[in-house]
C-alpha cells in the first residue's frame, strides 16, 4: 500500500517538547495568571490542537480506511455459519450445523480505477492536513501579531487618558479663571470621552484575540501575554517569484483526480465484465430433520467452489451512475482550475495592498517624527518661552493646554504608526500564504 506521510516543517525537537510541557502546565490550572508565551510556542500549540487540524486528521483517516477497503476487495474474506433448525416433511434448507464460506474478487475492471481514486482521495485528505497546518499558522501569528500591538496600543492609550484627564483639569481652571470659554472645556472633556471609547473598544478585541488563542491552542482564555521579542522579522518576499505549489489547491486538484477515477470505474461497471472467486464448506446433520429420506447418498461434509462470471448486459441504473458520476468530476475539475484563478487574483489583490500598506505605514512613521519634533518644541518653548517680545503682533505664550494637547496627539500618531504596522504584517504573511512560502514564515519561527 502507498502511504504518504504528511509535510510539517522542520523545528527543534526540544522546542516542540517545550510546548507540551507549557500546555500541559496551563491547562491544568486554570487560574493561573497570564504569562509570556513565544509565538512559536503558540503556533506549534495551535497545530496540534486546533479543531481545523483534528478534523483534517480524521478525514485522512477516513480516506486511508476508504483506499484499505478498496485494496481488499481482491483478498478473501472467510466467514463461519450455522442454520440449525428443526424441520417437518419435505426439508425446505439445507440441514447445515456449521457451514464456512470464502468469497473474493479475481478480475474488475471497475475496481482497478476505484483504488486508483481512493489513492487519489488519499493524497487529497493528505493534503488537506497540511493546507490546515498552515491555515492555523496563519490563524496563530495573526491573531498573536494582533494581541501585541493591541498590547501596545493600551499602554499608549493610557498615557492619552492620562494627558486627556490633565487637559480636562487645565481647562476646568482657566474656565473657571474666565480665560476660556465652557466650549473648550467640553471639547475637552469630549476627548477624553473618546479617548475612553477607544480604550474599551481595544480591551474588547484584545478578549476576542485571547478567546481566539485560547480555542486554536488549548491553553486558558487570557493566559497567553505576547512576548514581543519572539516575533521575527516577516521575510520579504514580491509577486514577481513563481508561487510555489499550494496544498490547499493541490487537494482540490487530486480530488478531482478521485472523482475522475471513480466516474471511469463506474463506467467500466456496466462495459466490461468481472470475475469473482467464492468457495463454501457445510457440514450437514440428519439429526433434526428427515433429509435422507428424500435424497440419497447423504453426506455429512460438502464442499464447492468455483469463479462467478459477470457480464453486463442491459443495466440502465449502472449507465445512470455512470453519467453522475462523469458530471461530478467534471464539476471538481472546474472547481480547481477555478480555485487556480481565484488565488492568481488573490495573489494580485494583496501585492496592490502590499504597496499601499507599505505607503501608508511610511506616512505614519513620518508623522509620528514630527508629531515627536512638535511635541518636543512644544516642551522647549513652555520652559524657555517663545523668544518673541511682548507687544503687538507677537505670537502668544504657550499654555499647560498646549502641551497636554500636542503629548495626545503624538501618543496618538504612534499608535497610528503601530497601527499601520500591523496591516502591513498581516498582508505580508497573507501574501506568503498566497504564494505557497508558508514554510518560509514557519521556519523563521522555528530558528528565531
């Protein structure tokens, strides 16, 4: 029997062990408080956890049994009986008290293209386990990815509140000295609103990104703490390299070789003709009934054998699978040529993203910088003043309002910036995925 083993990617052996160990450890305390956990760690968790993984195992399984079953139509069974039974008058069976029958296929025609497509089935699900591999890596580092700057993104957002609070007092104190109109006090008070809005909108992801690892790895909702310094650099990679042979679409592809297979086979079923082998052994008992009375020369042991020649002749409901299943398989062979194209289209989609993801996280990092220059300036005039001499036409001092404004706003410009980052992580990976360099992504994650 061909068996193919499926693909994993090479990693250390005593990383691997570590995983266990670390999901074994927090699994069983559920209380435990949340630790730092490496991405690779997490990854190598996912795929052996995933519900998406354990699913594509059982189909392999299923699809390994299924090329077993076909394989062993040419091996013969062997079955034991008994048909003990009284009887009256004429004996309308045969007194059997134990009977063996051995039965098995000489020659199909048929069968020869079903094991071709239960083998092709076989490398399809083979196929599919490694396609969920991947996809649960993507799912993992993703998601990961994501919980770390959200991470970042709460620190940041604390420090904003932290200003937007000290703005709000500020203004309470000049509306109240009557240096500035109630309106900025409430525009104000609005910012820091926001700023709160923004802060609870980000804990919520960060508990569906937690709940998400926690159903990919197996570990407790809200143990997993990003460790930022065991995410490696992305590896670069352009739409101008020949994409490599995905899984996913080599599953659809041999699928569809099954059903071509299985359409061929049934065709055959009603063409050409099969041979079969049976032999059966009774031993016969007069004990019970009163066999020898209607038929001579009883004999307790009998034995027969033969081969079963079948050839079809006039079978419309065999003719009629045929036809179904000539049109299954020229549906799962559109279906993976039309899976070919959508991933050439995918492939173009995210290369187009790349580039703008790419632009944009350039413009933030530049406003950043200069939100970081106008903050700092706005620090330097607050303690050293603007140099301008007062009177008319001078511009006016800066106040306590200025600075708190210009540190949310460059509080703000960095979180964009982390923002754009991120976008431009998940696109590369997606791109990676794309163009089959999956292994490439996991790889890194192995030797960082």
């Amino acid at each position: 029997m061909k068996v193919i083993v499926p693909v994993k990617s090479r990693h250390n052996p005593m990383k691997g062990w570590a995983s266990v160990l670390l999901g074994a450890a927090l699994a069983a305390m559920p209380l435990l408080l949340p630790a730092q956990v490496s991405l690779t760690t997490v990854v190598d968790l996912a795929q052996r956890n995933s519900s998406a993984v354990k699913l594509a195992e059982a189909d392999l399984q299923k699809a390994q049994a299924a090329l077993a079953q076909t394989q062993d139509a040419y091996i013969p069974n062997f079955a034991i009986g008994s048909m003990i039974g009284y009887s009256h008058g004429f004996p309308t069976g045969q007194p059997s008290v134990g009977s063996a029958t051995i039965q098995s296929l000489v020659l199909s025609f048929s069968q020869r293209q079903y094991i071709n497509a239960a083998r092709a089935g076989f490398d399809a699900a083979n196929l599919s386990l490694k396609e969920a591999h991947e996809q649960v890596a993507l799912d993992a580092s993703t998601a990961y990815l994501e919980l770390d700057t959200i991470k970042s993104s709460l620190d940041v957002m604390h420090q904003q509140e932290a200003f937007a609070n000290r703005l709000v007092t500020v203004e309470m104190e000049r509306t109240e000295a009557g240096v500035d109109p109630l309106s900025d006090l409430l525009q104000a008070q609005l910012t820091a609103a926001q700023l709160k809005l923004k802060r609870i909108h980000l804990e919520t992801r960060a508990g569906v990104l937690a709940k998400q690892l926690a159903d990919l790895t197996g570990l407790p909702a809200g143990s997993i703490t990003p460790d930022h310094t065991s995410i490696p650099e992305i590896p670069s990679i352009t739409a101008n390299e020949a994409p490599r042979n995905l899984p996913g679409i080599d599953s659809i592809g041999a699928l569809a070789r099954s059903k071509q297979f299985q359409a061929k086979g049934d065709d055959f079923l009603w063409r050409r003709p099969q041979i079969g082998f049976g032999a059966v052994y009774n031993y016969d008992s007069n004990e019970l009934n009163n066999y020898s009375t209607y038929y001579n020369n009883f004999t307790p042991n009998n034995v027969s054998f033969g081969l079963q020649l079948t050839v079809p002749f006039f079978d419309f409901s065999l003719r009629a699978k045929a036809r179904q299943s000539a049109a299954e398989a020229l549906r799962a062979k559109v279906e993976a040529e039309q899976a070919q194209r959508q991933n050439e289209v995918r492939i173009a989609e995210l290369t187009g993203s790349l580039r703008e993801l790419d632009t944009l996280a350039e413009i933030a990092s530049l406003k950043k910088q200069i939100a970081s220059e106008q903050l700092q300036s706005v620090l330097s005039q607050l303690e050293l003043g603007n140099g301008a001499a007062a009177g008319p036409g001078a511009p006016p001092q800066l106040t306590p309002k200025a600075e708190q404004l210009a540190r949310i706003d460059e509080r703000q410009k960095f979180q964009d910036s982390l923002d754009a980052g991120l976008e431009l992580s998940k696109a590369r990976l997606n791109l990676l995925r794309a163009l089959g360099h999956m292994e490439d992504w996991l790889n890194e994650l192995h030797a960082k």
